[in-house]
C-alpha cells in the first residue's frame, strides 16, 4: 500500500484538526447570522467527515473489534459521539424549513458541536495512546 497505517492515521489526524477549526468557524458565522454560508460550509464538512469515516476510522475500528488495544469504553464513547454528530446533522437538514422542524433546532445544532469537540478530543487522546 502507498501509505503505511502509521501515516494514514497521522493524515487523518491533520485532517481532523482542521475539520474542527473549520467547524468552529461555520457556527461563528451563525452566530454572526451569516446563516447561508453557515449551511453550506457545514454541509460540505460534513460529507468530508463521512468520507474520512468510511475510509479510515471505520476499518481502524474494525481492526480494534478483533485485537482490542485495552481502552474499549474510550473507543466506544467516541465513535458514539462521532455517530451521533452524523445522525444529527441529518436529521438538522431533513427538518430544515420543513413543517415538522423543531423550534430547538439551535440547541440540537449547539448539541452536534459539543459532541463533535467530544469526540476529536477522544481522538487525540486514542492516537497519542496508540502511536505517541
Ligand atoms: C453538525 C452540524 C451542525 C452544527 C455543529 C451546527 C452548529 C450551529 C451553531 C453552533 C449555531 C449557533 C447557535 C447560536 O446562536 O448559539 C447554529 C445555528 C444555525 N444553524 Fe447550524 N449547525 C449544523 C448544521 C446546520 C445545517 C446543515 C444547517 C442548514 C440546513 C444549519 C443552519 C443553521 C441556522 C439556520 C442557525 C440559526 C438558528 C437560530 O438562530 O435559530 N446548521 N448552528
């Protein structure tokens, strides 16, 4: 393979990171009301994440399903938190100016980025436990 799991997970990490600030930066620009741009800028983040997801962390994780490294519930947790990003970020553009969008769609959004931080910071953490 071009890249070892080593580097990969050193690319993925760089990647996370500027996910993060990136998605800092779009719930800036809600907070500034530039709502349009927050939408479209979070929509794309998002998809990145789901491909980052599918090409790297989910067979990493699959690997750590058959030879556990020892800190299974900090694994779980985070890939519950990074799920639970993805759940609602859909279910916040289903609903969107849809009859049925909750009134709280500001909280469940606030929600999504608390999760998000979460779970880069568990991340980091399992990388430094595996590599560092
Ligand atoms: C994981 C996905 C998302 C995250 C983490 C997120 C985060 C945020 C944050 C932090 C705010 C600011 C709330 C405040 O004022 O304190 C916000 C507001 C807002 N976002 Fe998002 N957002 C996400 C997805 C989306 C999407 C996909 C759309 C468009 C369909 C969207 C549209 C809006 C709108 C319209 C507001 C203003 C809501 C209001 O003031 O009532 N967001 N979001």
């Amino acid at each position: 393979m071009f890249f070892d799991v080593k580097t990969l997970a050193l690319a993925n990490l760089a990647l996370q990171m500027l996910l993060v600030i990136m998605v800092s930066s779009a719930s800036y620009l809600a907070k500034k009301r530039d709502l349009k741009r927050h939408c479209a800028f979070i929509r794309v983040l998002v998809i990145v994440q789901i491909i980052a997801i599918a090409v790297v962390m989910l067979p990493s994780m699959l690997g750590y399903i058959e030879n556990p490294p020892g800190f299974n519930t900090e694994m779980l947790i985070h890939h519950t938190f990074g799920l639970a990003v993805i759940a609602l970020w859909l279910y916040i553009n289903l609903s969107f100016g849809k009859a049925w969008m909750p009134h709280n769609l500001r909280t469940v959004m606030r929600l999504a980025f608390v999760l998000w931080i979460l779970a880069f910071l568990l991340g980091l953490h399992m990388y430094a436990l595996i590599y560092l």
